[in-house]
C-alpha cells in the first residue's frame, strides 16, 4: 500500500519509513502537516495516513478531519493515527476527528503491521461495496444511478462551451431472444454488446433490460453519429453461441444520438436521444437516427424531430 507517514520528529519518521519499506509498502513522510494534507488531496493513489497527534502547523486532529473529507466513493483513505498520551479523552477525539484506527507511539512493528491488514481488508470491502453500488452486476459497466452521477461533471464542461453528445440504443427483439433460447444466452447477447463498445468513447451505462446509454464528452454530432453506425455495424456482425447446435443467434441495435444544446441538462440530452431511439424502432430498427430538437420545453410533431441518418435496406431481424 502506498503510506503517508506524518510526525514531528525526524527519528521517528525514519523508524517508521524503514519498518514500513522493509514490508513492501510505499511511504511518502513528511515533518509539515499540511505538506501532507496537499500531497494526500493531490496523489488519488494513498491508502493510508499514518500519522501523529502532535502536529504542526495544524495539528493531527484537524490532519485527519481534513483528510476525512477526501474520502469520496471514489477514493478510499484509511486513517491511523498514533499519540504517546494514554488519555482515553484523546483516543476518543481522535477518532471522533476521523481518524479509523489509534495506536500508541512508537507502535509495535507487529502491531502496526496488523492493523495495516486490517486497512487492506477495510479497502478491499469498501471497494467491493462501491462496485455493488455503481455497477451493473451482469456487464460489469455503470449502472443507471452511477452514470447520472457520473454525468454531472461532463454537463457543467458543456455548459461551459465543450462538446457533449448523447447516444441511447437497445437490441431489437430482445425479448424474442429471451423466449426462444433462453435467459442465459440472453445474458451472453448483453454482455457480447457491451464488449464492442470502446471504453475510450466515453460514458458507458446500462439504463435497465437491454437498453444502454453512451455519453460522448468533447464530441460533436458527426462523432456521435459515427461512433454509434460503428457500433451498429459491429453488433450486427456478432455470432452469438447458443446451448443447442443451433446457428449463432445474429443481433441487431438500434440507436437513437442527440446533442447538447444551451442550458441542456442530461435528462433533456437522453430524452431526446431516447425519442430518436423509438423512431428508429418505428422505421424499421438496425439503423441511426438523430434527434435535431434543440430544447427541452416542446416535443415536435415526430416527423420534424427526427432526422434519418442510415436506414439499411438490409434490416436483420430475429425470426419469430
């Protein structure tokens, strides 16, 4: 684990530093309070903050309530803190100031070490938990919550003048999939999808059954457009393996791609897309539509909403 070790005295520093180092940890120490506090809120890879109580020129107190409010659910900081004093008042501010964990200085190299495992499996479980919370469990992806989440920060660069586009898309017929060959291979056809969607396109999620959404930050609509007939053209080009002897199951997707417009936000942007997605539908599935509605307040009659990008003659269905 990558260790930062905050103390007043050198000596210690440098007792710490080469039991740690001698364990395989990284350590980064420092003598300054908020020399630490700067590098722990620059460096997203700490682990752990181990530091001690008499501090300055702020103290190990305010040392570990600042470092408590970097904790996100993005990133996770284990805080040990170490005091001399056998004062139980102390044990209990320290971890009132958020500290996770005290042991008394100079620590015990076995002690130190243990609860050093105890930071490893507190992590472990933390980042578990926020996979629950944030993934999809089958696709491995963004779940709904997670992307809207996610989002926020693309929305505020577009509404500074980046470039933000939407695209929604699903696979046709899916639930003829389901019925015909079963739950499992549906699950295969999803995952399958998910896979041919470049991680570097942008925001990736499943918004629920088969139906995924891709944010597109810093691109423009003939981007949007193009990413989504590349995935269009490679999901169709799919072979899907059954439990029978059965030909591959064939797939195909349809996609809907809108744009962001002034004082947007990304409910307005996926709804749009997500109209343009039904059209699709509509016009015969397996192709790209965009929506070129530019405000949020009026839905057009679908004839003015929507503008065909691609309409393949060649539209593959699942036979029922």
């Amino acid at each position: 684990m990558k260790i930062v070790v905050v103390d007043n005295s050198r000596v210690n520093l440098k007792i710490l530093t080469s039991m740690l180092e001698e364990h395989e940890h990284s350590v980064v120490s420092f003598l300054d309070a908020t020399e630490a506090l700067s590098y722990t809120r620059c460096e997203q890879d700490v682990d752990v903050v181990l530091t001690g109580l008499e501090l300055r020129p702020i103290s190990g107190f305010e040392l570990c309530w600042e470092t408590r409010l970097l904790v996100s659910r993005g990133r996770q900081i284990y805080i040990l803190a170490m005091s001399s004093s056998t004062e139980d008042g102390k044990l209990i501010e320290t971890l009132d100031s958020g500290a996770d964990d005290f042991i008394r200085k100079p620590p015990n190299l076995q002690e130190l070490l243990a609860r050093l495992r105890v930071a490893e499996r507190m992590k472990y479980m933390q980042e578990e938990l926020i996979k629950l919370a944030t993934l999809d469990c089958l696709t491995g992806i963004l779940n709904r919550r997670a992307f809207f989440d996610a989002a926020a920060a693309h929305c505020t660069a577009a509404d500074e003048g980046a470039d933000l586009t939407a695209i929604m898309f699903d696979i046709d017929h899916f639930k003829r999939v389901n019925d015909k060959f079963g739950h499992d291979v549906g699950d295969k056809a999803l995952v399958a999808v998910v896979g041919t969607v470049e991680r570097e396109f942008g925001l990736f999620a499943r918004m629920g059954g088969e139906e995924f959404a891709l944010l597109l930050p810093n691109a423009g609509k003939e981007k949007a457009l193009e990413t989504a007939e590349k995935l269009r053209s490679v999901i169709e080009a799919l072979d899907i393996e059954t439990d029978n002897n059965s030909k591959p199951l064939k797939l195909t997707c349809s996609f809907g791609v809108s744009e962001w417009v002034k004082e947007d936000s990304i409910e307005g942007l996926l709804k749009r897309s997500d109209l343009a997605l039904y059209l699709a539908k509509e016009s015969g599935r397996n192709q790209v539509q965009f929506n070129k509605h530019t405000t949020n307040d009026f839905i057009p009659e679908r004839s003015e909403m929507i503008e065909i990008v691609e309409l393949d003659p060649n539209v593959v269905e699942l036979n029922s």
